[in-house]
C-alpha cells in the first residue's frame, strides 16, 4: 500500500473521545472561588491529565496555591498512591515548613524528582530536558503523580542560545507532547510555574512568559496571578502590614471556557485564607449586607458580626455551609452575566 493511502486511512479513523471526567478524577484548588471561576462546581478545580501553568511576579502566590492543590489531594482517597513531586528548581522552598501551613499528612509525601547518590539530598532538575526526561520516565514507569515545576525559568537551555530563541521553546514543544498522553493515561497533574516579564516586543504592550507557544498550547488551564493590595491590621491605633490581597486571573479556561477573576488574602503566618475570601465574595456582591464593620450573614443563623469574628464563626463549624452559600450566590451571578441575545443563525 501506498504511503499516502496509509496516511489517508490513518487519518479516516475516528479518534474515540476523551472519557468524561467523574467526582473522582478533580481535586480543589484549596480555594473556593478558583474552583468556582474554573468550573463552576466547588472542589472542581483541577482535573487528572490536565497541564496547568501559573505564571506571575515573584511572592505572588505561585508556590502556595501549587502547594495548595497538593494538600487538597492528600487527603482526598482518589489520590492515595501518587507521587506528590515539587521540582524546586529555583531552591527557595528549603527552610518552607509544608507541615505547618498544609499539614503533616502533606509534608511526609512530598519528594523532590532525584536525590544525589552520595549523600541522599534533593537532586533538582537544572535544565529543561533534566527536568522533561525525569518527569517522563516516572509517567512512563507508571507513577501516577502531581508534579510542580518551580519554576520554568530557572532550567537552563539544553543548547546554546539564539538570537531568535533561549533554546527552550523547541525542548517544551518536544517533551511535553510526549508526556502528554502519559499524563492522561497515568491520571497526573502537571504544574508548571513561570514568572512573569514585560513583553517589550509586542505593539500591544502587556506581559508574557517564558517557554514559548508551546506551553500554552498544551495547558489546559492557566492562572495569572499578582498581587493586588497589602492587608494591614491595627495595633495601639498604628496599621502593620500582615498580608496582600492576590488576585487570580483564570485567563485560559479548556473546562467551561469562562474568563473569571478570584480574589484571596495571603498571610506569611497562615497562607491562603479561603473563608475570608468567601465572605469577602459575599459581602461585595451585597449578598450580605455590611454596616459600619458589621457583616449580616443571613445563611449562617443571621448572625451580626465583625470580619474578624465572622471568619472564627465559621471556622467552628459553618465551613460547608459558607462553601454551598457561596457556590449558590456564584451561579446567581453568572446567570445574571449570560448575555440575553436572540441567536445570530437560528
């Protein structure tokens, strides 16, 4: 036969589809309205076999929400025997305690990609295709994994740089269409962190990231993510800084198509605050009204209370509740968004 009527054939047969995710292949982000904005479903916020990119300025939030997402999967069953693997290759997560923010059940799975023979300590990817061959050799072994590349500007370039090209965009293109079926196949989440940087080459302006087209082609999500505002708090009548406001743009969107942005607090001392994110959530979109600092929540026994107490309240307790007002109040919203349009075509 013919190469070209082989390749014609080839072409001929119907790929079968993807299998519908179940409850079982998602794990939340760890953040309510990141789950919200990605799917719409609380605790939806990644699915197994998606590529996910994070991409923002330095102490934004990158590492955290990764991290985030891993304590999510320990202790959800559907994510019993996978490999929780965080590729410090930047190696500013060393004195970071897992185990005080994310908890014990966390801190005792993560593994770095390698160790050094002679003395067992993390051995982490120093170049892209490092980092490309050990990922795939675990996929292709089987592993069923959730790994964070942190980050990608960090792997230097297997080849030497062009005027054109760093050398990484042909390395990513390459590699991760390889490890892209395997990561179906074998349920894995892949993380990939970037750091952001002014895109001087465009007319438009704007911003960018490193590792070229091929990144974005293949992730399935990505979240843009800066700071927004600092959090301060008083004492003896002086403000301190204790945190920032993050904000959480999902700029590529392969599970609902939807362009949504999340706000969350970030505290050094405690991490990512999902219950005062929720309940800012419903404050600002006068869900609850807030009078003179005071926060009526009428779906929590219409308790009258400050920020402050309000967050303790529902720590003791109401944390289901606040999550299933929120999503409800959430797909208020977005209906109110739909746009009402008599279709073009019909």
């Amino acid at each position: 036969m013919k190469p070209a009527e082989t390749a014609r054939q080839q072409l001929a047969k119907k790929t079968p589809p993807e299998p519908e995710p179940t409850e079982h292949d998602w794990v939340s982000t760890g953040m309510t309205l990141i789950d919200l904005g990605v799917s719409g479903v609380i605790g939806h916020g990644i699915c197994k076999g998606h590529v996910v990119r994070m991409i923002g300025p330095q102490s934004s939030g990158k590492t955290v929400l990764g991290f985030s997402i891993m304590a999510e999967a320990a202790r959800n069953r559907d994510f019993d025997g996978y490999d929780f693997v965080h590729d410090d290759s930047e190696q500013k997560t060393d004195k970071f305690d897992i185990g005080k923010f994310y908890g014990e059940d966390l801190a005792s799975r993560v593994i770095p990609p390698a160790r050094y023979k002679k003395n067992g300590l993390p051995a982490y990817s120093r170049t892209v295709g490092e980092f490309l061959e050990r990922l795939e050799a675990r996929l292709a072994a089987g592993r069923s994994l959730i790994w964070i590349e942190d980050s990608l500007d960090a792997l230097q370039p297997d080849t030497a740089p062009t005027k054109m090209t760093d050398g990484k965009a042909k390395a990513y293109s390459q590699g991760l269409r390889k490890v892209r079926a395997l990561l179906s196949e074998t349920g894995s989440i892949l993380i990939l962190m970037s750091q952001v940087r002014q895109n001087l080459g465009s007319i438009y302006g704007g911003f960018t990231a490193t590792g070229g087209i091929a990144l974005e082609h293949y992730a399935t999500l990505e979240f843009w993510l800066r700071k927004s505002r600092r959090i301060f708090r008083a004492y003896k009548g002086k403000k301190f800084p204790v945190g920032h406001a993050i904000l959480c743009h999902i700029k590529k969107n392969h599970v609902n198509g939807q362009d949504r942005t999340a706000f969350f607090p970030f505290y050094p001392d405690y991490g990512l605050d999902d219950v005062g994110s929720c309940i800012d959530f419903l404050v600002n979109v006068q869900h609850w009204p807030r009078t003179k600092g005071i926060i009526t929540a009428r779906d929590l026994n219409n308790v009258a209370l400050s920020r402050d107490q309000l967050i303790r309240y529902v720590e003791d307790g109401k944390l289901d509740r606040l999550k299933h007002v929120t999503g409800q109040v959430w797909a208020k919203v977005m209906r109110a968004l739909v746009l009402e349009r008599k279709p073009k075509y019909r």
